[in-house]
C-alpha cells in the first residue's frame, strides 16, 4: 500500500515553518508587552477568566492594543496555520504507519482542525475587544475559546510525541 501523507523529510519542512512562526509569534508578542509596559498577550494564558480580560485590556494604551490587534493577530493567524497543518499531517502520517483504522483514524487528525478554529474564533473575539467592546459575552466566549484550542492543540502535542516515540521505539526493536 503506498502512503499518502508526508514522508519525513516534508514532515520536516513543515516543522521547521511552525518553529519559524512560533519565534516570530513569540518576537510579536514580546513587542506588545514592552508596548503595554508587562501586559503582554492574554491569549497565552490558559483558561483566562473575563475580570482578568477586563483588567488587562485597561492597561493596554492605544499603540499597544492597535499592534496587539493588527501586528500580533497578523502573525498568529499564520502561526495557527502553521501548527494546525503540521500536527494534521504528522497525526495522520503516525496513524498511516501504525495501520489505524477506523473513526479514530478519521477523527484524531481534525484535533489540530479544531485547535485551529477556536484559535482562530479567540483571536476574532480579542479583535473586537481591543477596539473598544467590553461585551461580557464576548470576554466569555473568549475563554471558551482559549480552553478549547489549549486542550486540542496540547492533546495534538501529546498524539504527535507519543507516536513518534512509538514509532521509533518500534523501529529500533
């Protein structure tokens, strides 16, 4: 039977872009936090409640919530991207070499789809708190949100490791 996901080298090439984005995410973040004077990014904090939001966005000024909108989210989009089309590919490239069938063949790749999408929905509601809402459904959706794509994107980490450890301890037996 012939493969059809990545082989290790294109494996490869797409970590090296996900690490490439999370420095450059990190670099973006690193400049709303000197911009806000130690705010630094809510979305990097698990589980943030809606009075840490509310509290935070106070102390964001207008430059520092304006690069947090426009400069950070334009680098995280693509940094969602990045991680969600590596760990898709290598979950499904691990379930292709352990001869996984079944739902969970169908359904462990879309964990990364899903991390991808609330990303993607936190980052929609932290956009349209930054330019001035201080909607409590919003800050709640939020949270929701950032549980959500830790869970799937820390679980997607987890599948991705284990499997490649498995994989290698299978190869070397």
């Amino acid at each position: 039977m012939q493969r059809k996901t990545h082989g290790l080298l294109g494996l490869g090439i797409l970590l090296a872009i996900f690490l490439c984005m999370m420095a450059l995410m990190r670099l973006t973040a690193a400049q709303v936090e000197l911009l806000s004077g130690g705010q630094g990014i809510i979305d990097l904090t698990f589980a943030v409640t809606p009075s840490r939001i509310s509290a935070a966005l106070s102390r964001y000024g207008r430059t520092a919530a304006a690069f947090y909108q426009w400069g950070f989210y334009a680098v995280d989009m693509f940094y969602a991207l990045a991680y969600g089309t590596f760990y898709r590919c290598a979950i499904k490239s691990i379930a292709e070499r352990c001869d996984m069938r079944g739902a969970a063949a169908e359904i462990l790749p879309m964990l990364p789809v899903a991390a991808v999408t609330a990303d993607l929905l936190e980052n929609t509601m932290m956009f349209f708190l930054l330019a001035g809402s201080r909607s409590g459904v919003l800050m709640w959706a939020f949270t929701v949100f950032n549980v959500i794509k830790f869970a799937a994107v820390y679980s997607s980490l987890a599948i991705v490791v284990g499997g490649a450890v498995w994989l290698l301890k299978k190869r070397l037996s």
